[in-house]
C-alpha cells in the first residue's frame, strides 16, 4: 500500500484552522471600526452568522480529524512497529467521555514521535504537550471566558488570542508530521529500487 503525501490535505487544514481562529476577531475588528456597517449588515443576521461559524468550526473539526485519520493509516503503512494507536482510535479517542482528556495526546504524541522516527514513542515532545494544553484550555476554559467576554469584551480578545496561538501551534503539529512523513515514501522507493 502506498503511504499518501498529506501536503493537499495539510493545506486544507491550514486553511480552515485559519480561517476559524480569524472570524471572531474580523467580526470583532468590524464592529470596533466600522460600527455603522456592522449594525446594518452583520446585526440583523447575527444568528445566521453565529450558526455559520459553528458550522464552519464542525466542517473544520472533521477535516482536521481525515488529516489524523490519514497521518496514522501512513504510519500503518511503514515498518513502525509496537503503534498502540490504529489511525481511526486517534480520533475516536476525542469523543469519549473523561478519557477525551488525556488520550487524544497519546494518539497524537505517538504519531508525532513515530513519524519522525523518535523511539520511545512515548516521550513527550514540547511541541505535542503546548499544543495539547493549550487545545483543553481552549476547549473547556475558553467557554468560561466567551460567556464571560459577553460582559467584558477585554475577556472576549484574551479568548481570540487564545484561538489564534492554539491555530498556530496545531499547524505546528499538522506540517511537522506532515513533512516527516515525506520521507516515509522515499524510503519505499529507494527499498523498491535496491
């Protein structure tokens, strides 16, 4: 089986992971500079804009999760041996209750540390660990922060910056597993070729 070069659907990724961690402050910048527009155009469809976005951050959550999918099925495909982790439990791990809180890291460590070659895979790297603390504190302190940000719109810019460094770092993550595995199909071919 050939091992699949993840750069198009890293673009994707990057793409979607910016454009989500842009919205709220391009809405935010509107409403700061250009009121006038902002009340006439974005206020009478707040809601649609509002449901426009969680649908959009769904769209990207599973695009995000195909990358994952396709990272791990590319390391089910080299001679990287003792994976605890198949490509679909990396993303099953999200979805379930109190385990979503630690395992999802191990999926994405051992990932991290296989594709580049790194055994134990699982040593902690800097890198895997910020993204990892980062992304729950987005996840289940950025709700206390927008629901307090309605009252304090200083709290609200403290939960954008949050969303654009944890955009960062995971794309961070994404093309740094992306780009070691580039070398996981050069191998084969020099090995076909040998």
């Amino acid at each position: 089986m050939m091992v699949r070069d993840l750069r198009p659907l890293a673009g994707v990724v990057a793409v979607m992971v910016a454009i989500d961690a842009l919205w709220i402050p391009f809405i935010l910048g509107w409403a700061k500079l250009l009121p006038t527009s902002y009340r006439a155009i974005v206020t009478p469809m707040a809601g649609n804009v509002d449901l426009s976005q969680v649908i959009f951050t769904i769209l990207t959550m599973i695009v995000f999760a195909v990358w994952i999918y396709c990272a791990g099925r590319n390391l089910a495909h080299t001679n990287a041996g003792d994976l605890e982790f198949s490509p679909a439990s990396r993303v099953w791990w999200f979805a379930v209750p109190i385990l979503n809180l630690f395992k999802p890291f191990q999926g994405m460590r051992e990932l991290w540390n296989a594709s580049h070659d790194q055994w134990p895979y699982d040593t902690n790297q800097a890198l895997i660990s910020t993204w990892w603390a980062i992304w729950l504190f987005k996840n289940y302190g950025g709700g206390v922060l927008r629901a307090m940000g309605r009252e304090n719109v200083m709290l609200l810019w403290i939960d954008v910056a949050i969303d654009i460094v944890a955009a960062v770092v995971a794309l961070r993550v994404v093309f740094g597993i992306t780009y070691a595995q580039l070398g996981f199909g050069r191998e084969s071919l020099a090995e076909m070729f040998a």
